[in-house]
DNA sequence: CTAAGTGCAAAAAGTTTGCATTCCG
DNA sequence: CGGAATGCAAACTTTTTGCACTTAG
C-alpha cells in the first residue's frame, strides 16, 4: 500500500518481452529509442507525464525527439501494456496497464499534486454488480479520490 | 436512476441564486452572456463539451464568443457550481456540483460515448474509509466505469 | 464614471503529422 | 534493399490571454 512499489528485474524483462512480441507479430520493428523508452516507463511504472518522460530519456539520449516517445506511448497503449490517463490538469499521463502490476486506482492531493495509489477489492466487487446491473461489459475503470494530504493540511494550517 | 434527469425549475433558479450571490460577494458583474451561458449550462446539468455549449448559446445569442464561454465556466468552477471532467477524449467538460443534484458517477459506453450516471451508496463509504486511511481530507472524485453498453454489444455481434 | 466583461485575434500548450533521412530485419 | 521508425518542424486542437471597446453597477 502507499506509493508505488519499485518492479523486480524479471517483471520488466516480461514487460519487454511481451512488448516483443507485439512488435514482431504486427512487423514492428524495435529500435534503441523504443528499447530506452519503453525501459524508462516500465521502470517508473506510471503517473509520468509526456514531458517527465522526454526529460528522463534524454538524460540517457538527448536526440530523441517528442514524437518519438509520443509513438511509442501510443504502440504500448495499443498493445495494452499501458492505460492513458487525466489527472485533471491537461496533461496526459500513461501508466503501466494491470499485466505489469495489481489493479489499483488512485488518490490525489490537489495541493501538492502526490498520487497515492490505492487497491480495495469490496469496491471492484460493487463496481462489477453496477455494471452488471445495466448490461454493461465493463472493459477498465478509473476511481480518482481528490484530496489534501497530511502533509499539505499541516502546511496550510 | 439511467439518464440525467430534468432539473426543475426552482433548483434552477436557486442555483442562478447561488451564482448571483457569489458575483454579488466578489464584486463582479452579471451580464446577458453570463445568464445566457450559466442558464443553457444548468438545464443541460453537464456532461457538456466547450463546443457544444457554445453551439446551444449562439443559437440563442450568436455573437457570443469562445473565450467567454471558458471565462464563464471557470467562474462556475471557482464558486463550485460547476466540476471539470475528462472522459479520455482530449476534450474537458464540465458538470454541475452536487448542489444542483445528487452525487454520482459514471458508466461510459466506450464504443457509442453514451455516459449514463450511477450511485452507490456503498462506494461512497468505502472511498471515505480509503480517504481517512491515509489522512486525506477528500474533497472530491471521480470514479468512471468503462465499458460497452447493451446496445453496442448486441451490433457488434 | 470606472472597472469588470466581452469579442476578437493572437499566443500558448499539448499533441499529431508530413517528410527526408536513418537503420532494422 | 524496402519499409518502419526517427527527428525535426510545421500543422492542429484546445484553451488562455492581451487589448480596445462595451456596459453593469
């Protein structure tokens, strides 16, 4: 529970593995730029930002370019290794999909920006009875729980 | 339950009220852009596009301009009539606070877009749990279920 | 009057695309 | 080699801002 749990070795290298598969299945090629993309994503595991991520690949490359990792996020959504999301700011952020780590949803503090994630399985359970209920076939979901952390209540008080 | 339903005539004008108060209080200005926009915005109670929004405004008002639109919002925002939404699309939409009508989310039908609003009670008082949990002073969520509907399902097939 | 609000158009911000070049398979 | 991927810059889309003009209070 709390922030996110660093990913073992072997779990990134399924990861990578998966993602190879995709690629040569759909005559995808795999570069050194996707390679160091995808690593770096796979390894922060989610909640990054576009940018934060352009940033960091560029600490190892500093040739890649927007686009590139723009595509490369785009190739990782496709093959479903990786959920977009909107934390409300206009920023789109990916995040590993649910075959890299357990389903989880998230808590914000709308004041220092922190995600917390969260796991509560008596609220998947409700949430597939309301699906249910209207004859949905759920596909995903998004729970976002906006807040002030403790820390930012002590500050501001 | 399903679809958004009417709201009546007195819970529109006592949200014109509350809308009134706080201009009122802050000093600004009501003009016939801001009623029109507001008043076109509460009937519709939410789920509204920037652009359709202004679509139903100039048909009433044609002069009307984009920039007041989002200034307008952003003032419905900031006195907590209104909530910003993202449904993955890059589109922001707004929705009426809990003021103009009961609290609830969102089931949203990934192949027709369709939104339909549910409740449970038994949620709420879970993510109040997870809120406190972790210390956090919850001001809002957002929880979206994301699926395809009755409907599409049986086109699909 | 006078400061807030409007409409317009220009500017930002975020994302996508076209194209010549690179390079994987 | 041939086509996929890249990097760059230009194009797009959505939202914000600057400014002269209008108007509520």
């Amino acid at each position: 529970m709390g922030e996110a749990a660093q990913l073992k070795e072997d779990t990134i290298a399924a990861l990578h593995d998966t993602l190879q598969a995709y690629i040569t299945k759909k005559g995808f090629r795999s570069t050194s730029q996707r390679r160091l993309v995808t690593d770096i994503f796979f390894r922060t595991g989610g909640h990054m930002s576009i940018e934060d991520l352009l940033a960091k690949v560029r600490e190892q490359d500093p040739r890649v370019g927007y686009a590139t990792v723009y595509r490369t996020l785009r190739l990782l959504a496709e093959c479903e290794l990786a959920n977009v999301r909107h934390f409300g700011d206009g920023v789109t952020r990916y995040e590993l999909a649910d075959e890299g780590k357990h389903h989880h949803d998230h808590l914000i503090c709308t004041s220092c920006k922190r995600i917390i994630e969260f796991e509560d399985e008596a609220i998947e359970v409700l949430q597939d009875r309301i699906a249910d209920r209207h004859g949905f076939n759920l596909k995903s979901h998004k729970h976002e729980l906006y807040g002030v952390c403790p820390e930012c209540q002590q500050k501001q008080s």
